[in-house]
C-alpha cells in the first residue's frame, strides 16, 4: 500500500487580522483596513503636529505650526500617517513590542502612498535610514522596528536604503519616560556616522514621533555631516508634545 504525504500547506494557520482577529489574507482585513487609514487632519509639514481643528485642503499644504515658525527644527519636513491613539497605536506596539514585523510592511506601504501624495518626485530622497537602537536594546528586543519599516518603504518607493550609515554609540534611557527638556538632553550626541553625506537628501525612517526630539539630534547630525535635506517618514505621530 502506498502512503501519501500530507501537504504542508493544509496545516498553515490562516492569517488574523491584527486588530479584530477575524480571519484576514494580510496583516489587517477589509474592514479595519478602511477604518484606519482615513487621515484627514491637517499637519505642519515640518513636525507633522497635528494643526487643532484644520482639515487637509483647508489651507497651504506646506503650512508651519507656530513652534516651527519660531524655532525650526533641524529637519526640514515629516510625514506621518496618524496620531498615535486607537485603534493604529495597537499596530505600533504590535509591531514593536510583539514581534509582528509584517506590521513594518504594512506601515511602509501607507508611507509610500503618503509619500507619492505629499512629495515631488524631484523631493524624494536619495537614502533611506531608519533611527538606529543601541547595541544593548537592539541585543534586548532583537530587531530594530524602524529598519522594518525603512526596508520595504525603500522598495516600494525605489529608494536605497541602509541600516548602517547612522549609529546609536549612546544607551539612553527609553524617550517616553522623560519630558521634553530631559528628552533632548538624553540624545544630543547618541548618534554619528559611518558614511558620507554631504549634498544628500537623507530619509529618516521611525515608528512613532513624541516630541521629535531624537528626530530633531539625528538631523542635526546628518546637516552637520552635509546633508542637503532631512525629511522624516513616521508611522505615527502623538497629538502633543
């Protein structure tokens, strides 16, 4: 008597859509994916800060918030697909607290129509680097959530990418457990570089943007370096400072 092998595939678990749980192909069903990427607050096209009762259309798409008026940071722009608060902050804790890293993917792929909205093709950048984690949390976690992002946001958009050309050489104490002054303090100098910059348009890749006070050192190092441009790609950002 012959035996016959079981395929494989008859054992794969169906995939779970990672807010609802109902039985979804990609990483969110039909349903939550249409409930969550319905943005239509307007935001300062420099720290994406969510402008309080401004819609998009209803003024200058370049349009600055009064703190980046008086005191610009030193990146020149930031893309954000929404505020971090329900149901998309569950995305961004899945994805970096929980291992769900097809969560990057699907985080990249709102980037890039994001991107292809906001940005002349003229404005893309030349490279794409994610915020770096230091040796010790990229040891603890196992994986950096903003390369997860940066990866395929770079393949979509057909932009080169590199997880090495900026390096945490500080372990500093995680963002969100300081306020504002002691943030910026926390990163000043936490990052150098491996390579040359100068006269580049640099993309910088991150899951959630607070205070964009790491944002904000980053830059500052790249323009130091001759960076051209600095432009943010985050998946989130928080309604307040």
């Amino acid at each position: 008597m012959t035996l016959v092998r079981p395929r494989l595939a008859q054992f794969v678990l169906p995939n779970l859509c990672s807010l609802c749980g109902n039985l979804s192909r990609t990483t969110l069903c039909v349903a939550c994916d249409a409930a969550c990427w319905n943005e239509s607050r307007l935001r300062c096209f420099v720290c994406a800060l969510p402008l309080s009762g401004a819609r998009r259309g209803a003024a200058d798409r370049r349009y600055r918030c009064s703190a980046c008026r008086e005191a610009p940071p030193a990146f020149d722009a930031t893309l954000a697909l929404g505020d971090y608060r329900a149901p998309l902050d569950l995305l961004a804790r899945g994805l970096k607290f929980r291992a769900r890293l097809a969560l990057g993917k699907t985080f990249a792929e709102q980037l890039a129509h994001a991107a292809e909205d906001a940005l002349d093709p003229a404005d893309r950048p030349d490279v794409l680097v994610p915020v770096p984690l230091s040796r010790e949390r990229l040891i603890e976690r196992g994986y950096n959530q903003a390369w997860q992002i940066a990866r395929p946001l770079g393949r979509t958009l057909g932009t080169r990418t590199d997880a090495t050309l900026v390096r945490r050489v500080l372990h500093t104490p995680a963002q969100s457990r300081l306020d504002r002054a002691r943030r910026r303090r926390n990163v000043a100098r936490a990052f150098v570089l491996t390579k040359p910059v100068r006269g580049l348009h640099v993309g910088v890749v991150d899951d959630v943007m607070t205070s964009g006070a790491t944002l904000d050192a980053l830059a500052r190092t790249l323009k130091a370096a001759g960076a051209r441009r600095v432009t943010n790609f985050v998946a989130l950002r928080t309604p307040r400072d």
